[in-house]
C-alpha cells in the first residue's frame, strides 16, 4: 500500500508542476530576464512527465517484484527508483535553462533532495506503525509493511514461547529499538519473518508449509495471548 501512496503522490507533483511552473524551485525567484532564457512550457512538461514515470514505476514495479516474490529486491526498489528518477531530472532539466547560472539545476538539486528525504522518511514511518491482525475460518492476516497472509491450512503448528530465539542478522527488513520487522536470519532456524514491536516476550511462533517461520508479538501482551489463542482455536477445527 505505501508503494500506491508514494507512487500517487509523486505523479500528483508532476501534474501540479505543470498546472503551475512557478511552483520549480529557482524560477519563480528569476528576474524577467533570466525567466526569458528558460523554456518553462517543455521544463514544466518534461518535470511532469518525469514525476508521473517515476510514480508509475514504483507502483506497478514493487507491486510486481512482491507478486514474483522477490521480496529481497522490493525492499530496496523504491528508493533506487526515486533516486535514480531525481538524478535523471535534475541533469536533464538544465537543457531547458539557457542562463549562465542554470539557475533550475541548482534550485532542482536542492528541492529533488528534500523530496527523496521526506519520501524515505515516510517508508520509514510507514514501517512503524503497529502491525494489525485479520483472523478467520480461512486466513491469518497480518498487515502493513511485511505483513503477509497465511492460509490456515497451511499453518503446521503455532507455539507461545516467552523468549526469542538468537536473532543472527537482518537481512531483509526494518530494526528500530525493540521493533523488528521484516526477515531476519535466526540461529538454527535460518530465514524467518518477524513482525515484532516489543522486546520482552511473550512472541507467538507460526510454522507455515509455504512461507517458514513467523514470529509476531505486540506490545501489549494480553493481544498477543489473544492472537495465539485465536490461531490454537482455529487449528483444532
């Protein structure tokens, strides 16, 4: 869902850039003359279609990536994409500026950097928010990001422990304080996926036939006691 919002918001820039040029960094400061050297009508167009390719990319591209289960590659695309995008921006756009100074690509720089910064921030953001559960006859459903759905069919066997297991190395996720998501390498237990925001127990173990080994806990213990309890209930159906 974030790659939807960041793809979204990055082709909403590209239309507002176009519906009004003055909001490029560094022409609307340009004295008349140095506005007479810049061919605003193909910047401005050549910005828009720029923010809506990038936006376009990012969205079919990770949503791609995570349907071929390349989950490893979708974590890093976003951002590669965006920087890759702005930097192609920024060289491209100083044709369009015909003043010594190339006034644009300077003020471009400046504003394409705050942007890959805010939007950086927000995948982070978006990381931390609090993992949500959807629990049926069916599915066990966690959500946000690097959640996953189980079939309850393809749940082998769900245990409450009190302690984690040797947490080896991230290799593909988020690791902020006590909050751990994403895939991590566990000692004798290889690649698993956690969705863990508290640092003491109790952690819920999902063994799963497709997708190995779950480890989700809350930071209030009474829900993740629920959740396994919920699960166990499901699986003597």
């Amino acid at each position: 869902m974030a790659a939807l919002y960041i793809g979204l918001f990055l082709i909403g820039i590209g239309f507002l850039v176009k519906a009004f040029p003055n909001l490029i960094a560094g022409y609307n400061k340009m004295s008349q003359k140095q506005k007479a050297n810049v061919d605003i009508v193909g910047l401005s167009t050549f910005i828009r279609n720029g923010f809506i390719l990038i936006g376009l990319v990012v969205i079919i591209g990770y949503n791609g990536l995570n349907w071929a289960e390349l989950n490893d590659l979708a974590e890093y695309f976003i951002p590669v994409v965006i920087l890759t995008g702005v930097i192609l921006l920024v060289f491209r756009a100083k044709k369009f500026d015909q003043n010594e100074e190339k006034l644009v690509k300077t003020k471009l720089k400046n504003v394409f950097t705050v942007v890959v910064v805010v939007l950086v921030m927000v995948m982070i953001g978006y990381g931390l928010i609090p993992t949500r559960y959807e629990i049926n006859n069916d599915f066990v459903k966690f959500t946000g990001k690097y959640g996953t759905e189980v079939k309850v069919s393809e749940i082998e066997s769900v245990t409450l422990i009190d302690k984690m297991p040797i947490i080896k190395a991230r290799t593909n996720g988020l690791g902020l304080g006590p909050i751990r998501k994403g895939f991590f390498s566990i000692e004798d237990l290889g690649r698993c996926r956690l969705l863990l925001h508290a640092e003491n127990g109790p952690f819920v173990k999902i063994s799963t036939k497709d997708q190995g080994i779950i480890f989700v806990n809350f930071n209030d213990q009474a829900k993740t006691e629920f959740v396994y309890a919920e699960i166990t209930a499901l699986k003597k159906l």
